[in-house]
C-alpha cells in the first residue's frame, strides 16, 4: 500500500509545540555537558598538578573568554539537570500528559534561565 500523505522535507516551515524544543535542547546541553567534563577535568588535574599550575589556571580564570566557557558548560549542565528532573517526574506518571506538556517545558526553561543568570552572575 502506498502512501499518500504529504511529506513535509523543509524543517524550517514545521511548527514544533514547546516541549519538542526542550527536549531537542536538552540533547544538545547533553552534548555540552559531554564535552564540557573533559575541560573540566583537565582544569581540576591542572590546578592539583603543582602550584605552578595552580596559579596558571588562576590567571586563565581572568581571561574574558575562559569565564564565557565555563558559563556556557556550568549553563549547559544547569540545563540539562533541570530537563532531567522534568523527565524524571514524567517517568513516575507527573506531566505526562498532553496538556501538561507545555507547562512542563514551560517551568523547565523558566528555572534553567534563573539558574544559568545566577551562574553568569557567580561567574561575573
């Protein structure tokens, strides 16, 4: 049997309800978060090395662009925590449902901005 529904190809003409877009963001923060821990640990092994270069890093840690990375990382996972926990809840049947989806996305990008402008504000 052959199909005969329209098939849409171009991404930019598809409307996409709020909770697809925390959902794609939060694999995208996973992503980050991913790629973030390797800065990280690189910086703790780096800062536990030697004095040395406990004090590089110091340094580093002043440069406009090393605070902006470590925002988006520390913003990525703060992101991605809070997706997390929404996705936690739906698994134990709390907003699960059609409705409450967008309510869900909606809390989960509300409490990630105040989180990531708090860390901009602690970094800054």
């Amino acid at each position: 049997m052959k199909d005969k529904r329209p098939v849409n190809l171009d991404i930019s003409t598809i409307s996409l309800p709020l909770a697809a877009y925390t959902s794609i963001l939060h694999r995208i923060s996973g992503i980050i978060v991913f790629v973030g821990i390797a800065i990280l640990l690189w910086m703790f092994d780096m800062s536990l090395a030697s004095e040395d270069g406990f004090n590089q890093l110091k340094e580093l840690g002043d440069a406009f662009i090393f605070k902006l990375v470590l925002w988006g990382i520390l913003s990525a996972l703060a992101y991605h925590m809070v997706a997390g926990v929404k996705h936690l809840l739906m698994d134990s049947g709390i907003g699960e449902t059609k409705e409450a989806a967008p309510l869900g996305a909606t809390i989960t990008i509300v409490v990630s901005l105040v989180l990531i402008i708090a860390l901009g504000v602690w970094i800054w």
